[in-house]
C-alpha cells in the first residue's frame, strides 16, 4: 500500500467551500478501485494550506482513478479553489512510527 500526499493551497476566503467540497468529493474516492483511506487535513500555522492523504493499493490504482469521470468530478467540486497547482508525492510505509490517527 501506498500514500497519496497531495499539498493544497486553497485561495484566501474560499476555504470553507473547499472543505464542503472536499467532504462530498470523499464518496468519490471510497468508490474507487484500489482506495483505502482518504483524510484531509487543515494547517494549524499556514492559513489555506491543505495536506490531502489517502491510502491506494498503489501508485497505479492511484493513476487509474485519474483517468476516470470520478477525478474530473473531484476536480469540479474543488479545483476552482486551488491557489497553484497541487503537489502530489506518494509515500512509502516504513514500518517506523505507530497507527491509527485519531479524529480529535
């Protein structure tokens, strides 16, 4: 398995309906072939700065769902929000560290 970690920066003022649109875009991606997790989390210190994780199969079943009506419609729901182009990376389980996180 692997992690999806997308950094998002939401233009000023518009952060609200990129979280509204972001909580119905996740159907989306718990439909997906492959998608395990999706999270979405907010910084505490950058206002507008979003981190957007979810847990595929792998880096494949991750560009499968880009090629589907599914990722045009998350794209629609949020994308006019994005102040720049989303920086996507995926991560590697290492084995360090402990799980789950914790809703708080």
């Amino acid at each position: 398995m692997i992690q999806e970690i997308a950094r998002l920066v939401v233009k000023p003022g518009d952060e609200a309906a990129f979280e509204a649109g972001a909580a119905q875009a996740a159907a989306l991606f718990k439909g997906a072939a492959g998608c395990h997790a999706m999270r979405l989390h907010r910084s505490h210190e950058v206002p507008g700065r979003y981190w957007l994780v979810i847990a595929w199969d792998s880096v494949e079943a991750h560009l499968a769902f880009r090629e589907t009506g599914d990722f045009g419609e998350w794209r629609r729901l949020v994308g006019n929000y994005f102040a720049e182009p989303p920086q996507v990376e995926h991560g590697i389980p290492t084995g360090a560290g402990f799980d789950p996180v914790r809703e708080t």
